[in-house]
C-alpha cells in the first residue's frame, strides 16, 4: 500500500502506514456502512422463513424509529478500533519488515500468510466487542422480555461479564478468528495484488481511482470468502449460554435449511462489505499519502 514518491537519486522514496491508520480508516467506513452490516447480522439470524432487506428496514424504522438502523454502532467503533487495529497493523508492520529493501511488493504467498496471522489476532482481540454488536444489532428481533438492552458497547460487555461470565465475550472466537483471517487475507493481500497488478498497465497510477477499483474487487473475494463463517460466527454469538454446544451441530443445523443457508445475507452482507471496503482503503490511502512515514528504498525505481 505504498506510493512512490520521487527519486532522490540515493534511492526512491515512499510513503507507509502507521500501524493505527488501519484502525482509523475502518472505524470512519462504520459509520456509514452500519445500516447494511445490522441488516446483514438480522438476515443471517432467520429461521424459517426469510423475510425480505426491505420488510427488515421497514420493520426496525416503524420500531425506533430512523436511528433504529444505527443499533449497536458503539460497538461497532468498539470493533473496529480493536478488530481492524490489529489486523492492518500487524500486517502493514510485518509487511514493512519483510518486504524487499529495494521497493519491489513483497511476493503474494508471503503477504497472505502475514495477512492471516493479522487477521487472527484482530479476530482476537475483537470478539468481545463483535459479540456485543451482533446483540445490538439483532436485539430489535426478539421479543420485548428477552431483548438485552445494552446502552452502548460498554455497558453490554460489562454486562455479558455480570451475568454470564468474562470467558463468554468469547464465545464463537474460533469462528471468528477463522472470519478475520479470510477476511484480511481477502481484503489486504488481494487488496495489494490487484492494485500491483493494475499499476503496472499505462491505465492506472496511485491515485483514488486505482484505489477505489482494487479495494472494489478485494471486497467482492473477501465477500465471497468469509460469509459462511461469518453466518456460523453470527449464530453462535447470538445463541443463548448452552444453545450452541458444538460447531459441528451448528453447521448441520444450517445446511438442514438449505444448501444456500450458509450464505444467508450475502446481498446485504456484500452490499455492506464492498463500500466499507471501499471507503477503508480510501482513508486508508489518505492517511498514507499525507501523514504516512516517508522512507527512501535502497535503489531508485523506473515504474510508478
């Protein structure tokens, strides 16, 4: 996720992340995309019947009102600034580490492996605070006796420690793990071997244009990529202590609702995915570009 800058003639110069750029970017892109990430997590929790994105709006606008789609946004931020600080962090300073001394991308296998192991611990790290947004998100559905009413981020998780127990803000972590893995390896690594691959064409340059296309099709791959986890990660969070006793049994349970059940929400879910995607690289790219740290590679390059 570097620009070239100028040759110095000692070498080139580039632009890179700090580790919290990520963190940054992607808590900006949550607040838009929150509406289509609360309809995705009450999709994936149906059963039975499906009712439509639309009867969904309808029905949490009539309940609370328009600011009935941002439920759950606290912990969404929570989330991000947890979930997403990690995962870019550790991959952008990995990614820094390892790299090549003369400029040159570092080789795709490599950047997938350092893209999972961010994604790992981001999925770590943020599991509480996924947990609490996915009750947030949902607690319109259930009836009113039930609903768990959490203030903000908070107080759910303060309140999920109080009445179940601290090791339940961890509850599906494993699913979780396994989501952010695939999703940092879909958004991040494929993120940079798109736009590698779209700089090296007279068509394109490091500009918001560039970013836009390859963030695009990063979200489309990493859609693709995590949602039956991310379904199966969505159930387990919202069951209740002992509803979930085995993953196994989880995911029998839902491919007896149909072949297409684990990709339950893929519309909203991609329809959520891609500008949130889409508006994290474009953050991302401008913090780079104007706050990054500037460091001169060890040959002067031709390309870029």
């Amino acid at each position: 996720m570097e620009a070239w800058l100028k040759n110095t003639g000692m070498g080139t110069e580039i632009r890179q992340s700090k580790w919290y750029f990520g963190g940054l970017a992607s808590a900006g892109a949550a607040c838009g995309t929150h509406p289509l990430d609360l309809l995705k997590v009450q999709m994936q929790t149906q059963r039975g019947k499906n009712v439509s994105m639309m009867a969904l709006v309808s029905n949490v606008i009539k309940q609370q009102g328009i600011m009935g789609l941002y439920n759950g946004i606290s912990a969404s931020l929570m989330r991000q600034l947890t979930y997403s600080t990690a995962r870019f962090g550790i991959y952008e300073m990995a990614k820094q580490q390892f790299a090549p001394k003369d400029g040159k991308p570092m080789g795709f296998l490599t950047s997938s492996l350092l893209a999972g192991l961010g994604g790992f611990a981001g999925g770590l790290v943020g599991s509480p605070a996924d947990l609490v947004n996915v009750r947030m998100q949902n607690d319109i559905k259930l009836p009113p006796e039930q609903r768990r009413n959490y203030k903000n981020a908070f107080h759910g998780i303060y309140q999920v420690i109080k009445t179940e127990g601290v090791l339940r803000l961890w509850t599906g972590s494993s699913m979780n793990c396994s989501r952010a893995m695939l999703m940092t390896i879909g958004q991040l690594a494929f993120y940079d071997q798109i736009k590698e691959i779209l700089l090296v064409t007279p068509y394109f340059s490091d500009n918001v244009f560039t970013h836009v296309s390859s963030s695009l099709s990063a979200g489309a791959i990493a859609t693709t990529m995590t949602q039956p986890v991310d379904v199966l990660k969505t159930r387990a969070m919202n069951a209740k202590p002992g509803e979930v006793n085995s993953i196994a049994k989880l995911v029998l349970s839902t491919v007896k609702e149909g072949p297409l059940a684990l990709f339950k929400g893929y519309v909203p879910a991609f329809a959520r995915l891609a500008p949130h995607t889409i508006l994290t690289f474009v953050f991302l790219e401008q913090l780079r570009m104007n706050f990054g740290v500037i460091k001169t590679t060890s040959s002067p390059s031709t390309k870029h």
